[in-house]
C-alpha cells in the first residue's frame, strides 16, 4: 500500500505549487513492530528486507528522525536495501543521550507533522473559529463545525490505518482531539494522555493543548518576515548549534538541516523578543520542538511556551521566575523529602547547582528524549509548574543513592546518572510526578515569599550601590588633593633650594670678610715680630746662658735626689730584711712550740699570708678609690656576683640620673648620689679600716658588666657613658689631694709639665688665657701655677669655653682646670673602650650563661616584690575596689579601671596588669572573682566561669603550676607588650599619644606649667621620673617632702595611702561631729 505525504511547509524546504511530483523524502521515524511485521507504506520480502515504496524525486533532501532514534542513514534510492547492511551501523553517544535500540529500525514515508498537515489542509475547528467574525450568527459556523469535526476524524483514522491501529486507544485519543476541553477535566485522563500519548500525535496535541493554532498564521507570516532580517546574537547562535544534541542524528551534520531549522527559529525569536534576545537553553527545547513539527509550528508554540506558560522568565537577565522556581523547589524539598534535604545542606549541594539546567532546558540537556518527550507533555498539559513534580520525583527515586553520596560524586550524579531509573520506564516518570499533590495556593505562597525577600536584597543592593558611588567620589577627591600636596611640595622645594643657596652665599661672603681680616691680623703681627726680633735675640743669648745654668742645678738636685732615694730604699730593704728574719724565728719557735703543745698554728699563718696578698694586689691593682677601667678583671666570679653586682651599679647610675633631671642644687645632689654610693656600692679612702680590695674589686667587676650591658645601641651607649662619667666626676671631687696625685701618677695619662722657661716664652698668652675672678696679679698667678701642656683635642670643654691658650695643636691647661682635663680623658678612653666592647660582644655572647643576664639587666626590678605570696589577707574587698582605685591608684591603673567600667571587658595583658596590682593591695581570690564578675556584667555566669575564672585563680598560685604571679613593675609595663587597637594597658606616660596624655592631665586639674614639666620628661623618655612628678602635683600636701623616683605601682599606692593618712591624723578635731 502507497501512503502519500504532504509537502512540508517549512522554510528551509519551500518549493513551489508544480513541484509536486518531487515531493522530498522528509524524515524517517521509527515506529512501534506490528503484530505481523508489516508496515504500511513497505513491504517484506523473505529475508526481512525492508523495502521503502516512496518514489524517487528529484530534489531528495533530508531525512527527519524520530526521538528514538540513534541512527541517521539518508534515504536509500528506491531500491531493496538490507537492514543489517554493514553501511547502517549506529554512532556511539553520550549516556544522557542514548536511546533505546532493541526496536528494530523500520523506514516509512510517515513523519511527526503528518497528522499535523493533514489538519492544516482542510481547516481545522481551531484556525476555522479564529477566522470568523465575533458578531456572525452561531447558527450559521454548525454545519461548518460538524464539517471540521468530520474532517479531523478522517485524518485520525487516516493515521490510525497507516499505524498499527490495536497500539493505541484511537477512540481515546479522537475523544481527545474533539474535545480536549472536556477530557482535560479528568485528572486520570490528564495522567493517561502524558503516558500513552502515541508519537505520531504529540506535535499536533501539543498544539491543541497550546491553542496555538488560534494564532499560527499571526505568527506564520511574523516568522517569515523576521527570517528576512539580521539577528545580532547569529555568532553566538552558531557555535552553539554544535553543541546541542550532538550524537542526535537529525542535529549531527554541520550546516544540516536539523541546524539550519535549529538556527532559523533562535534567530526569529531573538529577533520577536529583543528583551529576552538569545539564551543557550532555547536550543534544547527548540531541538524538541523541531523533532515534531516544522520550523514555523515551532516558532508558534515556542512563543506560547515563553508568554502562556511562563517560561519567559527562566531566560529573562535576571531570571526572576528561575529563581522563584528554585527557591519552590528548596522549599518543596525541604517539606516532602527532608532527609534529602539536610544532606545536601551537609554537603554544600544548592539547587541552583543542579536544578538550573533542568528547568531552563526542560530537562533536555542530559536527560533521555524519551523522557524530555514525557516531560513536555506534562508541562503542555498542566503547566510549567509540573517541572516541580517531575524534579521531585527524580530525587525520590534516587533518594537512597543521594544519600550515600559526598559532594563531588553528588554533583555528577545528579547531572547525569539521575535519569538512569527511569530510561525505560517513562510510564513511572509520569505517575511519580503526579504523586505528588501541589497546590497551587501553597506555589504561590512561595513565590510570594521569594518575591519580599528579593525585593529585600534589591534594597540592600542599592543601598552598596550608593556607598560604593559615594567611595568612588571621595577617591577622585583624595587623588585631587593628592595631586595638588605634590604640586605645593614641588614649590616649597624650589623655595627650600633658593633659600639654601641664598645662605650659602651669604656663607661666602662672609668667609671672604673672615679672610680679609685674619690677613689683616697676620700683617699686624709680622710687623710686632720684626719690631721685637732684636730685642728677642739678645734676650734669647742671655736665656741660653740661664737655661744652661738651671739645667745644670736641676740635675745636680736630681741626683741627690735619686741618691737619697736608693739610700732610702736600701733602708728600707734592710728594715723588711730583718722584719723577715724576726718573723721566720718567730715561726719556728711557734712551730717547735706547736708541735710540743700538738696544736696546729698554720691557719694563723695563712690568714696572715692571705691578708698579706690582699693587701698586695690591693696596692697592684686599685692603689685609690679612682679606675678608669682599662684592664678588665682577671678575677674568678661567681654567676650570683656577676648579676648583683650590675644590678647594684645600675642603682647608682639612675639615681644619678634622677639627681641631674630634679635640677638640684650642689649640695643636694651630692647628699642624694652619697646616700645611694653608700646603699649599693660604698666606696672608701685608704685611710678607711675596711675592705678596701672587696669593695673595689666589685666597683670594678660591676663597671664591666653594665659596659657589656650598654654597648649594644648607640642610645644606651651614650646614656652609661654620661652617667659613668658623671660618676667619675663625682669620686674625683670628692677624692684626697694625696690620692688624686698617686691615680694621676699611674694613670700616663701623657701630659708633660710646662717648665719655667717655656712658661715666660708663652706668659702673654697665658695671661690672657687665666680666669677673671682670681685676686691676685695675673702675672703673679700665672708664674705660681701649674701648667700641662696636653693635645687640645683632649680638652673640648675648656677649648671651647676659651679658658686654655692654643699653639701647634697643643693646649695649656692650669692646675686649676685638672678636673675638666681628667674627665675629658676618661670620657674619650671609655668611649673607646665601649667601641671595642660592642665588636667583641658576638663572642661573648656565646656563653649561654652571660647572655639572659646582660639582655636583661636594665629591665631587672631590684625594688620591693608586691603581691608574691599565695595567700593574700588584705581587707580590700570586691565593692571598695573603685573607690581605692579612684583615690590612690596612678595614672596607669586609673585607665585600666576606666576602660573596664566603660566596656565591661579587658583583655589578657590589661587583666595581668590591673589583676595583679589589685592582688598586690589586698584583694583576696575570693573578692578578685566577685569583682571581676560584676565587672564583667555582659556576659553569662557560664562565660565568665570557661573563660575567666581560671585565669583569675592561677594569677593566686592555685591553679597550673600553683606559683603566685608578681604585681607589674613600672620598668616591665615600659618595656613590655606595647598595647594595640582596644587595649588599655602599659604606661601612659610611654604609650599614650602627646594629645591623649595632655588631655588626661589637665582632666585631672593639673596646671598648664605642670603638664608641661610633665610632657618635658616623656619627651625625654624618663617615663619614671614623669609619673613621680604626677605624684608630687596630685599630692600637694606631701609637697615639702621630697620622694625617691617611683618604679612600682604599687609603691605610688602606698605612698598615696600614707599621704592620704598623714592628712587625716593632721586634721582637727571635729567637735560638733
């Protein structure tokens, strides 16, 4: 039996009207097996051949494929081909594209669309009703009616006997296509059209159940006219094209016609809708549509899909109803199936990950099309929301495999192997989907609640959209200012470099005048020399003579002098010669009377033997109470004395630094630098009957160590050797006139004495050169004094005061002027002496012993230890805290306090600090963890007791190691962590910044004069010195009494306690009281 086809309407295979004898060969579909094996429009012969009868045309173009196809073959020419010819073999696809291949491949002339044109060439009941005009009498469109119906039925048995008529229920379905209206009321019918709806009729009802076919000549004639125009998302188009449905047969070929209709109506409606314009996902359900009716059917119902059904807004920029689908399918799936839920919030799986290619392609990206066929039928029946129940029931399905995956493997599943249950079971598909029940008030409840959170998240981010323009502004400004900073600093540049060279011709000229005028002074004296040049040579005859003469006498009196010395010494030797032998016959009479009396008298002898040596080296290596520390000591130490010893000398140099920065008078400061010699490190003369040798060694020893202590920066340098020379000085001055000749004689210090002759050779010029307050004749002071005639680069101090005559690079110092001259010597050895120190200083450090010592020994606190003992018994209790605090705290506490009252926290190091210094006055464990609760009042009793409380104990000793922390020194606070952003402790003399401290003292009443001695001394860097002069203004009562410099907080709290006792013990009596 011959079955005739239409020709087919589409753009790409239009012909014209008397081309009918060369209708093209359209598509090949694959078709349910009959009973018997016949089809019609072929024919068997005895090897199962399958034999097309379509005659052949001359235009033979394509060949259109059925989803279940997995194989394209052009239509062979009419000839008997084999089905298992070995030209026909299938092509490998992806897994998410296969499809099924048990049904033998069968070749007809019948295609998809045919029950579609058969409609289209009689009008249908549909396009007839749209025709007619709304005011035409009813009576008149039944015969027509009845006509359409009857036509339509004989199309449907036109297909049902070109088909196997017992697969399909055709009174069903002609039930069906007559009235849809009425069928589609049965939810039961709805469920039986999605799961046995035949192939053959899917692309018509498709368009029924769209009504497209109300508008298809609108859209048929809008189709081709767009066709005619340049879409701009062609490029885009195009090289997608490739990628969908790639192992599809009908989309495989490059340039084919199954891309050529793909490309045609993308474009057409990227063309209709230049809003939405062009999206990637189109292709997919576009590719579905062609799979079943011609391009421009497809156009039509892909306009009906997008605006009827609301798929516009999964492809809109900003995808408002895609998101809205896939919040309802979070919240769906968080409602139906909660167990897959929460697994996928545990791996971090959102639905956007997944779900988003499922509902802008309809599932046809990876899913089978026997499925996406099923699908689309759904959706063309109930809708798109039916999206939700097919995604539901794909991951009720797999929900126990979903369950055993982790994120990656979860992911690829539920891209690919999620459709695998159901590839040859579409019927299941179907029936899950529609187990599940949604209503749709419950679907637009979530979508309404979608909508106000992102109306929510619209205002948050035009809120940052504002902020953001407002930071941009303000950028361009600072880069303006910028700009113009550098513009004024290349102009004070330029100003800076006229000025300078400005000063350095002024420099010139006045080095110029300098000139003229030592010319001027050179010409003066060459004419005085010449005028005396006579008088000084007859002079200088008659000075020879003289000299000659002294010399003479000189060393007549010096060899009397050396005579009556050996003669002394000889003396001498012979006193100590028979002193010696005395004492020999006094030990053998000892040991002869020992050994009869069997006592043994030899420790006598050693302790006299030892004094005897003390005594010795005594002589050898500290003759005086003065050093200048040139040789180090070669004594043995013990690590103990090498620590104390340092710590002693280090007390002696800050009090004389205190002393110098008090400004006090002479007298004063001697009284205060003896009093604090005599505390650490006594010092006596040799007249003293003490151990001169012990107290001398350690003065040596302690000198060293604090010279390898301050060698290490240039400011800790110059600070030991201003205090050690202000100590030298002051040993100096205080030394006898007998000892400062014997430390002078030893010290070669290189000076010579200027003799009597050269003394009136430089008379004039050291008569100009002697002081102005003498009372005798200068000439008379000049020729009795002493004068050293010593490199001028020795004695800056004088040189620069003009006290001492130069000549030839020598300097002429008086006797009187020894002091200056012996402190610029030590100054300059020492200075030496450090430099070499500082390079020998890696070697030393390699005693791993030595090196803890000397990085800490100016940070050591040697005062009064507050707060070491484990049991603290003081009557200072939780609710008296601020109180005390507020009166008798210093500065640094105070802060600490404050900070704590205003933000109800501190941090670790402000807790050490402020915790340990409430221990150290009397707060009992018991008290500090009352206190510090309410202190802490943000916090819940759980936090506070995790996180606080044992902090707190352990600072007592009973918890850890059970050892009782010491309160913070002032020198630790200093030299400690430095606060950060939100801490509050340390110093505030040495943290807070120049505004913040002035701000804090004149908040505490001090006067503008006092604030500034105050700011003086941090400027200075004596941060101790500054607290105590704190102290002094805000204890005024304490005024006349002057304090040793504070170095522990807890010692300006007792001396606040103390001051603020005395002035209650000094007020008067209150009677009335």
């Amino acid at each position: 039996m011959d079955v005739s086809t239409t020709s087919s309407t589409s753009t790409s295979s239009r012909r014209s009207s008397g081309d009918d004898m060369d209708d093209d060969v359209e598509t090949a579909m694959t078709t349910p097996t009959t009973t018997n094996g016949k089809f019609p429009g072929s024919s068997m012969d005895d090897n199962d051949t399958v034999v097309d009868t379509v005659q052949e045309g001359p235009r033979q173009k394509r060949a259109y494929t059925n989803p279940s196809m997995s194989t394209l073959s052009p239509s062979p020419p009419p000839s008997t081909a084999s089905s298992n010819d070995s030209s026909f073999e299938p092509l490998g696809r992806p897994r998410a594209m296969t499809f099924d291949q048990q049904q033998p491949m069968i070749a007809t002339t019948f295609r998809p669309s045919d029950f579609y044109r058969m409609r289209q060439r009689a009008p249908s009941f549909a396009s007839h009703e749209a025709k007619q005009p709304q005011n035409q009498d009813t009576t008149q469109d039944e015969p027509e009616k009845k006509d359409d119906a009857d036509e339509q039925q004989q199309a449907l048995e036109e297909l049902r006997h070109s088909l196997d008529p017992d697969a399909y229920d055709w009174e069903f379905w002609s039930r069906v296509i007559g009235d849809f209206d009425t069928v589609r009321q049965d939810a039961a019918c709805r469920q039986k059209i999605c799961v046995d709806m035949p192939p053959s009729l899917r692309g018509t009802l498709w368009l029924l159940f769209s009504k497209s076919q109300l508008k298809h000549d609108h859209y048929d004639a809008i189709y081709r006219e767009l066709l005619e125009r340049t879409s701009p998302h062609e490029k885009m188009i195009r090289r997608d094209l490739a990628r969908t449905f790639p192992a599809h047969t009908f989309f495989r070929q490059r340039d084919g016609d199954g891309q050529e209709l793909l490309f045609n109506v993308i474009k057409a409606y990227s063309l209709f809708d230049p809003e939405l314009g062009y999206c990637q996902g189109l292709l997919f359900i576009v590719g579905c549509l062609l799979l079943h009716m011609p391009d421009e059917a497809s156009f039509c119902l892909l306009i009906h899909l997008m605006h009827d059904y609301g798929l516009r807004g999964h492809f809109t920029p900003k995808m408002e109803r895609l998101h809205e689908r896939l919040y309802q399918l979070d919240q769906l799936l968080h409602k139906h199936l909660p167990e897959v839920h929460r697994h996928m919030e545990a791996q971090g799986v959102a639905q956007a990950s997944y779900a988003t290619s499922w509902f802008l392609t309809l599932f046809a990206y990876r899913c089978p099309l026997s499925l996406v066929f099923h699908v689309l039928d759904m959706v063309f029946i109930e809708g798109s929301a039916i999206l939700l129940n097919v995604a539901l029931a794909l991951l009720k399905k797999s929900q126990t495999t979903i369950l055993s995956l982790e994120f990656e493997p979860l992911l690829a599943f539920l891209s690919t192997e999620i459709f695998e249950p159901y590839q040859d079971d579409a019927a299941s598909l179907v029936q899950d989907a529609f187990a599940f029940e949604l209503a749709p008030k419950e679907l637009e409840k979530l979508a309404k609640q979608h909508r106000r959170k992102a109306a929510k998240e619209a205002k948050f981010q035009s809120k940052e959209d504002h902020w953001r323009q407002q930071n941009h502004e303000l950028t361009q400004r600072v880069r303006h200012l910028e700009r113009a900073h550098q513009q004024l600093e290349t102009d004070h540049g330029t100003l800076a470099k006229e000025v300078i060279e400005s000063k350095m011709a002024m420099a010139r000229a006045s080095e110029a005048n300098h000139a003229l005028k030592r010319e001027l002074a050179t010409l003066k004296q060459t004419m005085d020399s010449r005028r005396n040049e006579l008088f000084q040579r007859r002079q200088h005859e008659f000075d020879a003579v003289a000299q000659e003469n002294t010399a003479l006498v000189q060393r007549h009196a010096l060899l009397q002098d050396q005579l009556a010395d050996v003669e002394a010494t000889l003396i001498d030797f012979k006193l100590k010669y028979a002193q010696s032998e005395t004492e020999f016959e006094q030990m053998k009479s000892t040991l002869v009377q020992s050994r009869k009396t069997g006592v043994n008298r030899f420790a006598a002898v050693a302790n006299r033997r030892i004094a005897v040596d003390r005594d010795s080296a005594l002589d050898a290596s500290y003759p005086t109470r003065l050093n200048l520390y040139e040789q180090p000591p070669g004594d043995e130490i013990t690590i103990e004395e090498f620590e104390l010893y340092a710590l002693d000398r280090l007390q002696v140099l800050k009090a004389i630094e205190t002393a110098k920065l008090r400004n006090l008078a002479e007298d004063q400061f001697k009284k205060d630098v003896q009093a604090a010699l005599d505390k650490y490190m006594p010092m006596h003369s040799n007249a003293a009957k003490v151990d001169l040798y012990k107290e001398r060694r350690k003065d040596h020893i302690s000198h060293f160590v604090l010279r390898l202590a301050y060698c290490r920066s240039d400011e800790s340098r110059e600070w030991f050797l201003r205090q050690e020379t202000a100590l030298f000085r002051f040993r100096f001055e205080q030394e006898m006139t007998e000892d400062k000749k014997i430390f002078l004689d030893t010290a070669k210090m290189g000076w010579s004495v200027v003799d009597t002759e050269k003394k009136q050779e430089l008379l004039p010029f050291l008569m100009s050169c002697a002081p102005s307050g003498i009372k005798i004749n200068v000439e008379a002071y000049v020729n009795s004094e002493t004068f050293f005639e010593v490199p001028f680069e020795k004695v800056p101090d004088l040189v620069r005061r003009r006290g001492v005559h130069l000549s030839m690079g020598k300097a002429y110092v008086p006797m009187s002027h020894q002091t200056s001259l012996v402190m610029d010597e030590f100054t300059s050895r020492l200075n030496k002496m450090l430099d070499i120190t500082s390079k020998a200083l890696p070697r030393l450090e390699e005693d791993d012993r030595l090196k803890p010592i000397l990085l800490n020994v100016e940070k050591q606190y040697s005062g009064k230890i507050y707060g070491g003992s484990t049991e603290v018994d003081g009557e200072l209790s939780a609710a008296n805290v601020d109180g005390v605090v507020e009166r008798h705290a210093p500065l640094c506490m105070r802060s600490l306090h404050d900070a704590l009252n205003r933000d109800n926290h501190l941090r670790h190091f402000g807790r050490m600090q402020f915790g340990l210094f409430l221990k150290a006055i009397g707060l009992s464990v018991d008290q500090a963890l009352l206190y510090w609760r309410m202190a802490f009042s943000k916090m819940t009793d759980e936090q506070f007791q995790k996180g606080y409380a044992y902090n707190i104990r352990h600072n007592y000793g009973l918890e850890g190691r059970r050892v009782s922390y010491e309160a913070y020194s002032c020198n630790k606070i200093i030299k400690g962590q430095a606060p950060s952003t939100g801490d509050y402790h340390g110093c505030p003399f040495r943290h807070f910044s120049s505004g913040n401290l002035e701000a804090r003292l004149y908040k505490d009443k001090l006067l503008p004069n006092q604030v500034r001695d105050i700011m003086d001394l941090v400027g200075g860097s004596h941060y101790q010195l500054a607290c105590t002069k704190y102290y002094e203004y805000t204890h005024p009562s304490n005024a006349n009494e002057r304090i040793d410099t504070i170095e522990h907080p807890n010692a300006y709290y007792e001396l606040s306690v103390a001051a603020a006792n005395d002035d209650q013990e000094n007020e008067p009596m209150d009677v009335e009281r």
